[in-house]
C-alpha cells in the first residue's frame, strides 16, 4: 500500500468523481484508476460503486476513517518537518558548563532571543559529562563542555574547539602557598582540596594532574559552583585547583589569592597528553596545564537553521583562547 494510493482513495470520497480526483491530485484520470485498482487488489475488497458517482462501498466506508487518519498523520509529520527546516522549532536546549553559562554565555543568549523570538530557549548548567550524556540522550540540541575525547569520538558527534584556558590555585589571600608562584606540587599535596563533584571533567583533570606527579590528592570536599569554591577556601587551609573562567570574581576578592601551577615542561617524560583519559594538558614549549573547552552536537541537529545559528553565534562570541597558557 502507498501513500498516493490512499490520497486518490480520500479524493474520490470527497469528490465524489474520478475525474475531479485526478484534477485534485494533479495526476491523469487514468492513474487515478490505476492506484485504486491496485488499492483493491491488494485489500482484496471493492471500495467504490462504479457509477455515474462513485460511491463509498460498505468496505470502502469501513475503510474511510483509517485512510483519513493516515493522510492527515502524514500531512501532520510533513508539516513539522517543514518547520523545521525553516527555522520554526518550538525551543533549543543547550547544557554548558558552569563556567561558560556565568561569562561567556549571556550576550550569546540575548542575541539569539532577539533573532529567533519564537524559539524557546532552554540553557543548563551541568558538568561536562552529564551534559555529553543528555546530548547523546537528544534532550538537548547542544553542549558546551570540557573536551573529553573518550565521550565526544562517536561518528555522529561534531566537535569544534572552542579555547583553552589554564588551571590556576584558588587559596585564601592568608594561605602559605601565598609566597609561591608558581606553586610548587609538593607543597600544593600538602593541603587538603576542594574539588568539583563526580561528573565534572575538572574533578578527573585535577586527579590525573597528582597522579602524573606520583602524588596523593587529598579531596576532602566536593562543590559544583565558582562561588562556592571562593566561598570555601576564604579562611582555612583548603585550596582548589580551578580554570582560569571559573576565577573571574575572585580575581576582585581580597579575601583569596590565585597563582600559577609549574610549566608542563617540568613534568617527566611519563606525563604526556595521550595518557589523560582524553582530558589533557596543552603541551606547546613552555606552555601552563590547560583544559579545552568545546562546543559539541549532531550533525543531524547542525542541519536546523535555529542549532546552526546558535552554533555560529557561539564561535564569533566565544573568545578563540582566554588564556595564552
């Protein structure tokens, strides 16, 4: 059974006429006919009364309703599909790291409400591997996380690398790691670290960051949020290592400190990129411990028009490289 068999079928009920059938679909009255004899064949019935009207028969009036809903599921699913393709999805669903939803975002938000006002725009903040995981999930359209190979290598994944930015010590304006920049790794393991939950890439960036240096990384609290990490490490001897996007307000609080960590240059012949689980330095010359941040979606979500935008207004916002490492 086809789809042009069943619109023929619904044309000659409403019309009455094979002629003004044909005339309706845009096809010879002679191919009118065939569809519905072949419509006949194969459900063994005869659906019409040849007369000088054509006729629903009983068979053809029990089957009336159920072509009608198919006609109209099918006009329904083109229609949609159609909208989409034009732009006219009912909202975008984008998941970002914290980081990006605090700083980076908004104008990128403000911009696109102005362009596409009929789109809702729906924006969560979450650590990178949930947000890869409710992308893989479809509920939502976009992610912008922290570049995990292992998580973004399916081939339906598209990947643009957004910047790099390098991971700096977060303490209290009072902590005697104060008198160092950078911190040396030694003295840094010597105090107890406030790290972002399970999920969060940082959280595994900052292990493998001790472990690469054959040193015990002292957690002793897990937070999810920039401002609780200031708030936390203010008074006492907690430290966070934490990237320079997430350090924006505490750069203006004098109640903390930021310094730098050593060059990856220092590093053994044993710490190299590869063995990061993916999340990794950027090694050049003399370069800091960097994350990547990343922007990732579906090649068949880049087709709308809306995602696409979005996308776009993402790379020309977005700085190429906050820090030069």
């Amino acid at each position: 059974m086809r789809l042009e068999q069943l619109q023929a079928f619904m044309a000659i009920a409403d019309t009455g006429s094979f002629q003004q059938a044909a005339r309706r679909c845009g096809v010879t009255q002679s191919t009118i006919s065939r569809q519905i004899q072949s419509l006949e064949a194969e459900l063994g019935l005869q659906l019409f009364h040849r007369s000088a009207q054509a006729k629903l028969t009983l068979p053809g009036e029990r089957f009336f309703p159920h072509a009608r809903k198919i006609c109209q599921e099918w006009h329904t699913a083109q229609e949609e599909l159609s909208n989409l393709l034009e732009g006219k999805q009912p909202e975008l669903c984008v998941a970002a790291i914290h980081s990006v939803c605090a700083y980076y975002l908004p104008p990128i938000l403000r911009k696109f409400c102005r362009q596409y006002p009929e789109v809702q725009l729906r924006v969560t903040a979450l650590g990178s591997d949930r947000a890869l995981k409710v992308l893989k999930d479809g509920l939502v359209d976009l992610a912008i996380v922290m570049n995990n190979r292992l998580l973004t290598s399916n081939a339906e994944m598209v990947v643009d690398i957004l910047y790099n930015e390098s991971i700096q010590v977060l303490m209290a304006a009072t902590h005697p790691l104060a008198q160092y920049d950078p911190v040396p790794w030694q003295e840094l393991a010597r105090y107890p670290q406030v790290v972002f939950k399970d999920g969060y890439g940082m959280q595994r960036l900052v292990q493998d960051m001790f472990a690469k240096h054959n040193l015990t990384l002292r957690a002793v609290l897990e937070l999810n949020t920039p401002d609780a990490f200031r708030g936390v490490v203010q008074e006492g001897d907690m430290v966070a290592l934490l990237p320079e996007s997430a350090l924006v307000e505490a750069r203006c609080d004098p109640k903390v400190a930021i310094r730098s960590l050593p060059r990856v240059e220092h590093l053994d012949s044993a710490s190299t990129p590869s063995s990061l689980n993916g999340i990794y330095p950027t090694v050049s010359g003399d370069s800091c411990w960097n994350r990547q941040v990343v922007i990732v979606t579906t090649s068949d979500r880049l087709q709308i028009p809306p995602i696409q935008h979005f996308w776009q207004l993402v790379h020309d916002f977005l700085p190429l490289k906050v820090s030069s490492g």
